[in-house]
C-alpha cells in the first residue's frame, strides 16, 4: 500500500514514515481518497492519496508549469499522491478568494491556444457526449418521481446535442486548460493563508468561459484580480463565449440537480441554457459580420 514511499523520498527531502491514515470523506470526495501523515526527520508532512486518474495526473503536471498558481504539488502518479493543503472549503456566499482567481488567470493565460497533454478537449463530440450523459440522469429522473420538467428537460437537451450554435461556437473559440469544477468545495484556506485550487480531476481543454461560468453560477463575485491577468477577447467574441459558457455549465450541472436538488431547480437551469443559447446565436452573427 506505500510502495510509493521511496519515490518521493527525493522530493521530501528525506525518508518519510507513515504515523498515521485517515479516509478522507463527505462533500465531493471520491471513495479510497485519504490523508496520510507522514514524518520525515522531525518534521510532519501530511499528504493526500488517491486513486489514479490520468486526466488529474495530467492536469497537474500542466498546472505544475504555470508561474505563480496555488494548487497541491503532484509527489507521485499511480497512485496519486499530492502535497496536504491546510484550510477549510470556501463558504457558500462569500466571494471568492483572490488566489482563486489569480490562479485561474494565470492557468488560463499560460495554456491559451495550447494543447496540455493527456487532457479532455471540449468540442462538438464532448458536447454530444456531455448531453447523452444528462439525459441519462433526466429520464431516470422522470422514471423515478414522474415530474413533467425532467421529461420536459430531457427533450431539450437531446435537441441541444447537435446544436448548430454551440458547434458554431466552439469552432470559433479558442481554448485553453480550464479546472472544469471550480465550485467552493473546490476551494481550500482561511483567513491570512493562500487559497488553492484543488481536485483537478475534471480539466478539459475549453474555452475559458467554461470556468468563470461555474463561478457565475454560485454567485456573482469580485473577478478583478482575474481580470488583472488573463487574457482577454475582443468583445464580439467574448460574448460568444459568455453565452456559450453559461448554456455548456447549466447542462454539465442537471445531471446533478436531477439527481440532488429535484423538478424545480432542473426546471430553472434548463431555462437558464434556452435564454443562453437564444442569446448565442446573434451574439455569433455580430461577431462574424464585425470579425
């Protein structure tokens, strides 16, 4: 079980010795996720293992590139081992952190127009993909509690799936790594300490849209230091991206409100992507007669 021990016995600086484990449950974490602690000379240095996942293990020697980001430090591939972040997750309506969203700039900056490799690229396929999955969710939710939205929904998502618009859009968009999950669980520090960003598990070349989405949809907060950094678009083509961000993000998410949060809120996202995607199509025509 600690055959990875010796491998990052070079980058601990020492011979490390396991003192103590603790399963790691409750919020988003996956099942076999667990804090080791670990002592190395006379110093303690908890770690976090996990199952492997090459998308995460990939993600992580991306963001190991970037200047500046507040992420864990990847120790060890198979199984994953990352460096402990100490804090607690961000609360539900606070802002947030500043770290945050410098990390996101600077990720977004670095990989703008590159490919990381070994990581998932959103387009026409994964979109298609992305929808078959949601409807999956939709119609066993429908099977389940019989609500007309869930039927109502799943109708406009298989719709959805081969949109002219998104294609259009994710043609025209240039991609970068995205986190693809940036919610608060996601989140970890206090008051007076770095935030980092975690569990990068779900990156997926996109464009960049895809995360401030993600945010946008937990609560409208102060993204000047993101701003301060990141690449921008010229304004035809950033509202392109906007529109289709929020349309992508509320599909990615009702395979979760379908099975968590019920009718009502399925109800509200799916609306949520229509007006998106009522506003994608002319925000693409004013960005093709302007281009």
């Amino acid at each position: 079980m600690t055959e990875w021990l010796a491998a990052v016995a070079r980058r601990l600086g020492g011979t490390p010795e396991v003192v103590g484990r603790t399963p790691l449950a409750g919020g988003y974490v996956a099942e076999g996720v667990e804090r080791v602690d670990l002592r190395v000379g006379d110093r303690a240095v908890p770690v976090v293992v996990k199952p492997a996942d090459p998308v995460e293990v990939a993600a992580m020697r991306a963001v190991a590139v970037v200047e500046g980001v507040v992420a864990p430090r990847m120790l060890h591939p198979d199984p994953l081992v990352l460096t402990w972040v100490d804090g607690e997750p961000a609360a539900e309506g606070d802002p947030v952190p500043a770290d945050v969203w410098r990390t996101l700039a600077r990720v977004h900056r670095h990989w703008l127009r590159k490919r990381a490799r070994g990581i998932p690229v959103v387009d026409a396929e994964w979109w298609a993909a992305l929808c078959e999955r949601t409807l999956v969710a939709l119609r066993g939710g429908a099977g389940r509690t019989g609500e007309a939205e869930y039927e109502r929904a799943a109708g406009l998502v298989a719709e959805w799936a081969a949109d002219p618009r998104i294609r259009a859009a994710l043609a025209l968009l240039p991609r970068t790594l995205c986190h693809g999950d940036p919610h608060r669980g996601n989140m970890l520090g206090a008051a007076g300490t770095d935030w980092a960003l975690i569990d990068w598990g779900n990156a997926r070349m996109a464009p960049a849209g895809l995360d401030l989405a993600v945010l946008e949809a937990q609560g409208r907060s102060d993204d000047a230091a993101y701003r301060a950094e990141a690449p921008a678009l010229p304004g035809p083509l950033a509202a392109v991206e906007r529109e289709w961000a929020r349309a992508h993000v509320h599909v990615q998410y009702l395979g979760f409100a379908a099975d968590h949060l019920g009718a009502a809120r399925v109800a509200e996202m799916i609306e949520t992507a229509g007006e998106s995607l009522s506003r994608l199509g002319p925000a693409l025509t004013h960005c093709t007669t302007t281009s």
